[in-house]
C-alpha cells in the first residue's frame, strides 16, 4: 500500500446520485435500497461515512441518516483493477442511526426497541456495540466489513454490492466488482 494512494484518498466524497443496493428484508427476501454517500477520510486512516437512506430511486423520501466512524485497514492489492486496495472498514469509534420519516420511526419502535429509547423523526441515537437487528449488529461487536477502495479519474469506488444481498462480512464474501462512484465534495 503506497502512501501516495493514502494521501490521494485524503478528503471529502460524494454520492453523484442516489444509488440502488441489493439488500434483504428481514425475512431474507431480496428488496432494493436507494441511498447516498458522504464519506471522509482523514490521516492515521480514520473515516466517517453518513449514508442517507432513501424511499425512492430519484431521492425525493429519505427515511434515515446512519453515521459510522472508525479505522480503515489495508490489505494489500485487490485484483479487480491495477491499483485497487483491499481495505477493511471498522466502525470501533460510532454507529448512529437518526429516522428522518415517520414510517421508519415507526418501524424502529417495532423491531428495535429493547435497549432504546423511542425512535423519533430526527432523534439520533447510538447502536454502536449494542444489538440492532435492522442491521445485523450484535450486542459487543462493532461493525466491520472487508471491502476494497480503487481511485481512478478523479473517483473513488467501492466494491458493489453482491446481488444476492450478501454483506461484506468475511474475507470470502468480499467484493469483485466495483460500484457506482464518489467525486470529491
């Protein structure tokens, strides 16, 4: 890993446009996700990343505003593309989730209740190291994915999404593909 792409990397970046994920319902079923990205990467390979949900593919509904911060940790060459980098993102300093709809409040009062307060439009509040089954988290886990980061034109991509909906939670489930790209902000 060259501290020349470290240092590319330092800064602020964007979604372009609302993008689309698969994701899964929480009977497993596949469902699209739309959503944008701002993400930040700052020297000793901290990063925050506040990722806006969004009800509808034109980004006209969002329905959250979910804020991660943590360390970045790199893994050596990604084969995708010359130059690609193997990272792993631990979100071990925040994890905040804030509804910005009603109908997703609403939801949240639903299946994540224990260990919350009630969940209201606009309210912040913390997930980090506790169970939240909307996503997966486990009580004392901090949230981890091994991803991968190519910068190319002026870009920054990430590893799509497997179609299957599958996370990015172990080193065999790592993205091969890239996604949708960020500019700088």
């Amino acid at each position: 890993m060259t501290e020349l792409f470290k240092n590319a990397l330092v800064g602020d970046w964007v979604s372009m446009t609302p993008e689309v994920r698969p994701s899964r319902n929480l009977d497993g079923t596949i469902k699209s996700l739309y959503l944008t990205r701002d993400f930040r990467y700052s020297e000793g390979d901290r990063f925050e990343l506040v990722v806006i949900s969004l009800a509808d593919p034109f980004g006209q509904t969002p329905l959250s505003r979910i804020t991660i911060r943590g360390h970045m940790f790199w893994r050596g060459e990604h084969r995708i593309a010359p130059g690609a980098q193997k990272v792993d993102f631990h979100a071990d300093e925040a994890y905040e989730v804030m509804p910005l709809h009603v109908a997703f409040a609403n939801l949240l009062n639903q299946v994540a209740r224990s260990g919350y307060e009630e969940w209201g439009v606009a309210r912040a509040q913390s997930v980090f190291g506790k169970s939240f089954a909307p996503f997966g988290l486990i009580e004392g886990q901090n949230f981890m994915e091994y991803d991968l980061v190519f910068l190319n034109r002026g870009m920054l991509f990430w590893g799509a999404r497997h179609v299957d909906g599958r996370g990015f939670d172990s080193e065999e489930n790592r993205p091969t593909n890239l996604q949708i790209p960020m500019a700088r902000k």
